[in-house]
C-alpha cells in the first residue's frame, strides 16, 4: 500500500455507517426520476429529487435529445472555445438570456462549474468578492480560486452585509454572491435589501438561480424576476439538472461581461462543451415551461399541502418558504437512522449531516415536484412522521 493509500484509509466513517447499516448514499435507482422509483425491486416514493416541474422523462424532452443524437452523435469532443460550439448551443443562449431578462448568456457542462469558472473570474486583486455563509459549495469552490479580497456575512442577515460592505473601498469592485433559494434551508435571499444596499455601497450583484429556475417568477425565470430586480443584478446563473430536467448550466449578463467570460473563464475554455442531447433537451424544457404553466400551480399546491401538514405534526420547517421542506433532526446518527428507516418504508429522503450543514442544524431535506399527487405527499407525510415519533424528533 502506497503512502497516499494509508492516509487515505484513514478516513472510515462511510466504513463505520455500513456497519451501523446507516449509510445512505450512492442509492442505485432502477428506474426514471419520477414521483416514484424502483430501488431494489421495490416501489419508493421519491421526495429526495430536484426535478420540481417534473420533467426529466418528459415525452417531448426525450424526442428532442434523441434527435439531436441523431444530428448531432453524442457529443462535441472539445471545448466551446474550440471545435465545441454547435447552433443549437447559440439558440439555447439566446433563449436563456431572453428568459432572465439579459442581454447575452453562456451555457457551461455543468451548474457547478458555471460558479467554480465565473466567480474567481470576475474580480481582481484590489477587488472584493462578498458571499452568504450558506452559498453553495461551487461558489465556495470558485471563491478558493479568487485573489480578490473576500468577505463572508452571517446568513440572510443585512446588518451583517451592510457591514461586512463598509469595510470595503468605495471605488473597488464589489461583487455580492449569493443563492436565490438556498439549497437546504429552502430560505428565500432578501434580494430587494441586497438591491437596496449595492446601490448604497456601488456594489454589483452574482444571484444564483439554481433552485429558483422553475419555480419562482411569472414566466419562472427565478428570483430576480419574482422581485422585480432582475435590471439591479449584473449576474445571473442557473443550472438544467433541476427545473430543465438535464445536466448542463449557464451565466447571464451583459454583452461585455460576457465577452470577457468566454475568453477568461477557465471551466468554459478547458471542458467540453455540454452534449448535444442535454442542449437539445434544455430548449424543449423552456417550451414546455411555457405550454404547461399548470406545472408551477401544481409545485405550490405541493408545497402548500406537505409544508402545513409538516407543521401540523410538530415538526420544526426553520423558515423554508419553498419546494424545499427542512425537516429538522439536529442530530447526525438519527439524521441518517431516519433516512434509513424511511427507505424501509417506501420513502426516499435526503440526510443532510456536518460538514454541509453545522452538526446542531441537521436535517432531512423533503423535496417536491409538480408531479407530486395529494395522495404521494399524505403517504410520505405519515410514514415519515411515524419515523420520527419512534426516533423521538416529534411528539
């Protein structure tokens, strides 16, 4: 055994959850990413996926990523900076600009490596790159990549901002980074007192829609929209692996942010472009967002039913005003004995332990999607609040 193989046996604790007979990732499912899937044979209730408008085995997104198959193969075998850039790729650039209400948009491989390729890249040395304590991981990731001066403020706390901005010079660039929709909380970002202070403190604004996509919004093109602030944010992301029903991200701004991001941004020059399937299907899902709009009724009505129905069994919600449902367990061992206990019942669940979360606050994350029927969300709804009276998370 090499070196690097012994300390890195050293780490044991997915080792220590398998024995325990705790460990709940890496689930095979047998089956599309629906209301219901197929683990091991069985029927499972799906309450772990990020598909909200129920779109990933959508008639009309399969037929176009097989056409495009069929036009296109299978993929680019290069980089958009390179060989990589199809017509189809400029056409779903348009489309998604149009959508966010922007002037120019890039669409990267994935939605992380849009943050971890955009945010090192936008500011410089003299700089400052602001995040909430709770941004995602890939915007973390990008921020590790930045010589720009970096400043956290506590969660969704504007006195902390508004702080964290007086330190910083006035003539500087100032780039606030944050979520949209936070990913576990399912907390909203108070954009119009974001808004409020850039205008104060000649900061500009990095919002990222990724769990806003779909969901928020009269057309659904997110956050921005929903509040009315989409001219006071220089930069707007998004990612397909949620609302759209794919894999793939992209970046919307102005023409010169843009400009500058194609010809610097690193994660877009060194990857290969996103598949012609994917991109295929992206420009499908934008079509049936806008022929289907009852999906986006019917994610509410979700979402309104399990939220008050949580409430009423006692659980602790935090203050999730989204699809997403933090179920409260703060406790790591009985975060993952309830995961596992749920799955032996027919619901699949996310735990969500430290580090992604602080040990005190961990949780079950319960997700919805517009496919969702009344009778799934009751179903999960009982079986978990059994789950919790046995584990002694309710009364």
């Amino acid at each position: 055994m090499s070196l690097l193989s012994s300390v890195m046996g050293q780490y044991d604790a997915p080792q220590k959850a398998k024995a325990a007979g705790i460990y709940p990732y890496f689930r095979p499912i047998e089956s599309d990413q629906d209301t219901v899937v197929s683990i091991q044979g069985k029927r499972v209730l799906m309450f772990g996926s990020n598909s909200y408008l129920g779109l990933t085995n959508h008639p009309r997104l399969k037929e176009a990523a097989i056409k495009a198959i069929e036009k296109y193969g299978t993929g680019c075998a290069g980089s958009r900076f390179l060989n990589g850039t199809l017509d189809i790729h400029i056409e779903l650039e348009n489309r998604l600009a149009a959508l966010v209400g922007k002037e120019s948009a890039l669409v990267y491989a994935t939605g992380f490596s849009v943050n971890s390729g955009v945010v090192p890249c936008i500011t410089g040395r003299e700089d400052y790159l602001i995040f909430d304590e709770f941004d995602h991981a890939s915007i973390i990731e990008g921020k590790r990549l930045s010589f720009s001066k970096q400043f956290k403020y506590r969660h969704n706390d504007m006195e902390s901002l508004e702080k964290v901005l007086q330190r910083c010079e006035y003539d500087k660039v100032k780039v606030i980074v944050i979520d949209g929709v936070f990913s576990m909380e399912g907390d909203v970002a108070k954009l119009p007192e974001i808004v409020a202070l850039s205008k104060k403190y000649n900061a500009s604004i990095f919002v990222d829609e990724a769990h806003s996509l779909g969901v928020f919004g009269k057309t659904g093109a997110g956050v921005c929209e929903h509040f009315g602030a989409t001219n006071d944010v220089d930069l707007i992301m998004g990612t397909f692996s949620k609302s759209l029903g794919t894999i793939g991200g992209f970046v919307a701004a102005d023409e010169t942010i843009i400009n500058y991001l194609k010809h610097n941004s690193r994660t877009l020059i060194f990857s290969a472009s996103i598949t012609p399937a994917s991109t295929a299907c992206v420009i499908e899902a934008l079509n049936v967002m806008t022929d289907e709009k009852w999906r986006m009724d019917a994610l509410w009505n979700n979402t309104h039913r399990a939220k008050e129905a949580f409430v009423k069994a006692g659980f602790e919600t935090g203050v999730s005003e989204t699809p997403i449902i933090p179920l409260y367990v703060r406790d790591n061992e009985k975060t993952f004995l309830m995961t596992r206990m749920l799955m032996d019942e027919g619901v699949f669940v996310n735990p969500v332990v430290s580090p992604a979360v602080r040990s005190e606050d961990t949780l079950i994350r319960y997700s919805l999607m517009a496919t969702h029927t009344f009778d799934q969300i009751d179903e999960s709804v009982e079986k978990i609040s059994k789950v919790a009276r046995q584990l002694g998370i309710i009364e």
